[in-house]
C-alpha cells in the first residue's frame, strides 16, 4: 500500500478558468493576454464545425493564428507525434498554444505547450472527463498502447469552457463525464482512508480545500446529473447543465489531482484489455468500476443502492453487459483482475488488495447491477 512521506499539504489548480455560452467569440480576449502569435491544435470536430467562427473572432485583431490538425482518428498521443509537431512548430514563437477539442487533442495541446514554454489554454468541445484543468497528458505508443503521464511544468493557464458548445456536444459525452466525476470523490474517501498520497508530483497531504472540492463534485453530480442530462437532450443549457460542467470538468479535474484517485479508475484500466469494452467510453467504464469498488470496500446498502439507482437513472452501466462483457468467461475478469492488482489506484485502497478480491467484488457487483435491473 502506498503512504505519504511528507507532511507537507499541496494543492494544484489551472490558474484560470472560465465557463458560459459564446466564449468561443471571445478567444482572441484570452490569447491577447500572453501575446498576438497563437497556434490553435484543433482536431476534426474542430475544423468542421468552428474554425470559421474562430476566425470571425480574430478578424480586425493585431493576432496571428497558426493552425495544427490533431487527427486523433489515425495518430496517437505518442512522444512521436509530439516531436513531430513540435519540429514542424518550432520555427517560430508562439505566445499561447490553444487545444481546442476532446482529450486527446487537449493532452497532446499540453506536451506541445510544455515543450514549446507557451502559454497553454485548454478548450474542451464536450464535458466528457475531468482531463482538461490536470498538469499532465497521457501518453500511448504509436499503435495505441498506454505508456506513461507526461508531467508539464504547468497546468494549463486558462481552461474555457463554451457551454452552448457542451450542450450541443453528444450527450454521451456528457454522460460519460457524469460517470467519471462521480467516481472522484468515491476514490479519494478510500486514498484517505489508506494514508495515500495525492496525485501531485511525488505526492503530498491533502489540502482541506482540495478535499472540500471532491465532496462539492459528488453533492452537485447527484443533485443536478440528471436534470443535466434531460437539458442537454434538449440541446439547451440550463443552470443545471452549467452546475455539471462545472462538477465534471473543474470540480472532478481539482478533486482527483489535489486528492489522489483508487479503485474505480483501477476497474477501469483493467476493463481496457479486453476486446469487448474497447467500443465504451472512459466514463462509462468508470461507472461500473464504482459500483466494483463499492463492493470492494463493503459500503452500505444503502450508499450502493443510491450509486445504482443513479446510474441507471442517467443511463450509465451497472452491469458487465452494459459494458460490453455479453458472456462473463472466469478466465477473461481473472486477466482483468491480474492486470490491475499492482496498479497505482489498487496500491490507494485502504486495504491489501488480491487477485482474488477483485474477482470476486467484479462478480459480485455485476450480480447486485442485474438484481436492481430486474427489481425495476
Ligand atoms: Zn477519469
């Protein structure tokens, strides 16, 4: 089990951030602060449907905008492609480097930031994960293998946010990014209870502040999630869906990094090795990683019940099924299980954790997930 060993209290943040409808409009109000040379890392969805409205934005202004194509359908976040585009950048100076996309786009905006020294902001196109306030990217081989966190020296210095952007986004995404911000707070209960350090640099105390964040994150999740959900179904963006975004994005993104993460997200980086699970998205695994851990840990019914009830209401999985796993075959969740014992967010649960423990909490929640199902 992993212990702090210092006892120095730490917290990180983004140095500013900014959420509301039409801030897209405003960019060139943010780049203008560190300079007027701007390189904006875009991916698909970016170039289809706002570069245009970028550029209105920039029009009649003294800034220069450079573009990159971040193709996160035929190129990964690899220390391959981040040399490469940082090679085919590094004949001029940028003054910021803007990522505007999904997280993958976002991740590989922070390497190239943090290689280049430009100022960095963050712009998430969907509310899908707690990615965009972090300090580092995760980085894959070239074929698409996760290898490591790459540590800028910074986290990002504006994430903006555009909420009519997030709430004409997929609502899975959103969704998704429901299921992960819940797992926060989940986690960081049980990296405390283990003395575990949280996720800045080698690892400090919890700051109260840091803690307050995570608890808020779950308290709105539970509160405005569905409400969300049912807003952004509609296309619109109400106070609700505002709450959310902020919850997943802000609120989740403070509430891991300043806290430490566990046993969901552990479930979750198992879960990825097998073939079936590979069409679902982080958060959506994330969510039946929750309920394992709950089991995992022997939670009250009643904090269970209420996780479930939850889930099912915004349409997120509580059984093996709802992710993929059609057929449980013993020996595929005991590679799961052999995958993931070692892991950094097993080494945070308050308890050893075993192979077999995990076995059983997957079998285990996936029949309490079918026994809610069938009950409603
Ligand atoms: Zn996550």
């Amino acid at each position: 089990m992993l212990k702090i060993k210092t006892c120095t209290r730490a917290m990180i943040a983004p140095s500013k951030y900014y959420q509301g409808p039409g801030e897209l409009n405003r960019l060139e109000n943010y780049t203008s602060k560190f300079g007027t040379s701007v390189l904006i890392i875009g991916g698909k969805t970016f170039f289809e449907k706002f570069e245009e409205r970028l550029l209105n934005g920039y029009k009649q202004t003294s800034s220069t905008i450079s573009f990159v194509k971040f193709d996160t359908k035929k190129c990964e976040v690899s220390l391959n492609q981040i040399s490469k585009i940082v090679k085919q950048c590094s004949d001029k100076k940028y003054d910021s480097v803007v990522g505007i996309g999904g997280g993958k786009v976002l991740d590989m905006a922070k390497a190239v930031a943090n290689k280049l020294e430009s100022a960095l902001i963050i712009f998430p196109t969907s509310a899908s994960s707690d990615a965009p306030t972090s300090s580092f990217s995760v980085i894959y081989t070239d074929e698409g293998v996760y290898s490591h966190l790459l540590y800028c020296k910074k986290n990002p210095d504006i994430v903006l946010i555009d909420s009519e952007i997030i709430a004409k986004a997929p609502v899975r995404l959103l969704v998704a990014g429901i299921g992960d911000a819940l797992s926060t707070y989940i986690e960081v209960r049980a990296s405390m209870e283990a003395g575990a350090p949280n996720l800045i640099e080698d690892g400090y105390k919890r700051t109260l502040t840091g803690i307050a964040i995570a608890k808020l994150c779950h308290k709105t999740i539970l509160k405005e999630g569905l409400k969300a959900k049912i807003a952004a179904e509609a296309g619109v963006c109400t106070e609700a869906l505002e709450n959310i975004i902020e919850a997943n994005t802000l609120m989740s993104g403070m509430g891991f990094e300043c806290n430490g993460a566990s046993g969901a997200h552990g479930f979750h980086d198992g879960f990825t090795i097998l073939e079936e699970c590979k069409k679902y998205l982080h958060g959506e695994i994330v969510s039946f990683g929750i309920i394992c851990q709950l089991v995992l840990e022997n939670r009250d019914l009643k904090e269970i019940e209420e996780i479930i009830n939850f889930l099912t209401k915004v349409g997120l999985p509580t059984t093996l099924k709802d992710i993929g796993i059609e057929k449980i075959r013993e020996d595929d969740i005991r590679k799961v299980a052999k995958q993931m014992v070692n892991s950094f967010h097993m080494q945070c649960e308050p308890f050893m954790v075993t192979e077999n423990m995990i076995y059983d909490a997957i079998i285990a929640a996936n029949a309490i997930g079918e026994f809610y199902k069938e009950k409603h």
